[in-house]
C-alpha cells in the first residue's frame, strides 16, 4: 500500500467534518432563532421543557463533536506518523540505491577511461606502423624482420642464413639451404607504394594510373629479382617474392592476375605470410626426409659390416666347435688309458697277473751276472 500524504488525509475525512459542522451550524442557528423570538408575558412550561431538551441535545452533540474531534485528530497523527515513517524509509531505500547506482556508474567510467587509453595506445601504434610503412627503408627492415621471425620459428639453426652472398655478389634477405641442391632464395622488399596509390585513388584517371604504376614497380621487382636471385647451378629454379601483408597479397590476386602470372613464368612466386609458413613447413619436411633417407643409408652400411662380422663370428664358432671335438676325443682317449692303468694297478695290488692280454710287450727280466776268474 502507498503512503498516503496530509493532504490526502484532510481528504478522505472531508465528509464527517463537513457533516459535522453543518449538524452544529443547523443547531447553533435554531438556539439563536429560539433566543430572540419575543417573550411571553406568561411563562410556558412545555417551552422550558423544549428548551431544556434543546440544551441537553446542544450539550449531547458539543459532546460527540469533541470526541469526534479528539477521533479524527489521533486519526490524523496516525497517518502523518506512518507517512513520516516510511517516507524515511523511501529515502533511505533511495539513497542507497542512488549511491550503488553511483559506484557502479564509477566503476564502469573507469572501465572507458582504461578502453580509452588502450585506444589511443591502439592508435598511437597504427601511426607508428604507418609511418613504418610509409618509409621505405622502414618498411623493408619491417618485411625483413616478419619474414626473420618465421623462418626462425620453423627451420632449426643451420638450415638458413640471412643476408646470404650469392656468387654474383647479391645478398637476398633470406636463403634456405636445400638438401643435395642449392638454396631456395627469399625476398622481402616490396613496392608498397603503387598499392597505397591505387587503394586511394579517388578519380578514374588515378586509377588508371596507380594500376599503370603496380603493374609497373612490381614487374620491375619481379625482372631484379629473377636475374639476382635465380643462379644457375647454384640456387633453386625458383625463388619467393614476400609480401608482408594478407589484404595486399588478397588484392594483388584478385586485381592484378596478370601481374601474378608473369611472375610465374618468370619462377618466382608471391606468399604472403601464411603462405611464406606453409612453405617452409613443407621444405623443413623435406629436409626431413633427406635426412631420414641418409640416415637410412648409413644404417644399410652398418647392418652390412654387422652381417660380415656375424659370418666370421659363425666361422670361428665352427672353428671353436671342432676344437672342441678334437679336445673332446682327447679327453676321452686319456680316460680309456687311465682306465686300463687302473685295472692293471689293481691286478698287482691283487697279485693276478693271468695270461695278460693278448699282444702285450713283456719287458724282459734281468740277466743274470756272469762270474769271472774261476
């Protein structure tokens, strides 16, 4: 229920007050008319008696209007107490959620404050890359680093060299050694300028010329890169153009195919960086590969040499196995002879000498001693 204000109060007990009043002005009004009529000569006792039930009345409803006085006034009290207390209450309750909404307000004034500092950080970074790529100088050492941290990250030390010098005295940014060929050659430095001339071309005639200027820079790139880059007998067949950006590479594609095509007839294909990683995964696999294949080899000759070693081995534990039979009869020789010496050791000792055995040698007995001079 809604707290109901004085005013609304005064309101609602309009009724019985007006009724009240009215009652006591009809009364009031019919006493004053009874008082100034002329006077008898004679008293009139029905009158005294009227006039006393008149007063007793006056008296009955001076009496009901105080105690409906006295009602309406602690009736009043009530409502203005419990209007005063809860519109405390609605105070406080406004207050409170006036600071939380406060708090919370601050709170997100500060998440802005801080997007709006990463913004202008953001923005203060654009401009540096900007100004990176609107130097040419700037924009190469850009180009060349990118095109350094992806290598790097792919191919293990010793598979690339940066700033590599050719035999003909060229040093393209990167070279990639090949296995059992020459390097495949990259290039980072691109004509940025004709492409930032035809995206902000605002007339047809500029247009027509920035395209003019793309097709000329780039083709020129493509000729100092094949005849710098592509050695015979010491580079690959083809080398990498590396374009440092997607959206370029994206509208090198779709606006200038025949751009594209020249460059492959001329071996030197456009990456861009994801492209420039998809390459060089696949040439870490291939490295990957030869290695495997020349570790392959080595194994073959080691499984070969193992092999000879196994046949000698074989050789000698066959050697080793007749000695062995050799030695075996041997052992089996002195047995049988010690046997026999056992048996005629026995025969002495038993003093059963027999006939012998058959074809034995019979040590013949001493000779007796001859005397002399008789």
């Amino acid at each position: 229920m809604a707290p109901l204000s004085l005013t609304d109060l005064i309101v609602s007990n309009l009724p019985v007050a007006v009724g009240l009043f009215v009652v006591a002005g009809v009364l009031i009004g019919a006493l004053i008319a009874w008082l100034m009529r002329p006077k008898p000569q004679e008293p009139d006792r029905s009158a005294e008696q009227g006039l006393a039930q008149i007063h007793g009345r006056i008296d009955a409803m001076g009496s009901w209007l105080q105690n409906a006085h006295g009602q309406l006034q602690q009736s009043v009290n009530q409502r203005l107490d419990a209007v005063t207390a809860r519109l405390g209450d609605t105070l406080q309750s406004s207050t409170k959620n006036t600071t939380e909404h406060l708090q919370q307000l601050h709170a997100r004034l500060a998440v802005i404050d801080s997007a709006q500092k990463n913004i202008t950080e953001l923005a203060t970074q654009v401009n540096t890359l900007q100004g990176i790529l609107t130097n040419k100088q700037a924009r190469g050492a850009f180009g060349q680093g990118q095109l350094e941290a992806i290598v790097a990250d792919v191919l293990p030390k010793g598979a690339y060299e940066f700033q590599f010098t050719l035999k003909n005295r060229s040093r393209p940014d990167c070279a990639i050694f090949m296995p059992d060929a020459g390097p495949l050659i990259i290039d980072a430095k691109f004509p940025l300028e004709a492409m930032n001339a035809w995206r902000n071309a605002a007339t047809e005639d500029e247009r027509r010329a920035a395209v003019q200027r793309v097709r000329q820079d780039i083709g020129k790139h493509i000729s100092d890169i094949a005849e710098k880059y592509l050695v015979p007998g010491e580079t690959q067949d083809i080398a990498l153009m590396f374009i440092p950006s997607e959206s370029i590479y994206a509208d090198l594609h779709e606006r200038f195919d025949d751009v594209v095509q020249r460059a492959q007839r001329a071996r030197v294909m456009i990456v861009s960086p994801t492209l420039c990683v998809m390459a060089i995964q696949i040439i870490k696999q291939v490295r990957k590969d030869a290695e495997m294949r020349e570790a392959a080899d080595q194994i073959r000759t080691e499984v070969g040499h193992m092999m000879k070693d196994v046949t000698l081995l074989g050789e000698r534990v066959n050697k080793l196995k007749t000695h062995f039979g050799q030695a075996n009869k041997d052992i089996d020789d002195i047995l049988t002879s010690a046997g026999r010496i056992g048996k005629r050791a026995s025969n002495i000792e038993a003093l059963d000498f027999g006939d012998g055995e058959h074809g034995a040698d019979i040590l013949p007995g001493p000779v007796p001693r001859l005397e002399t001079g008789k």
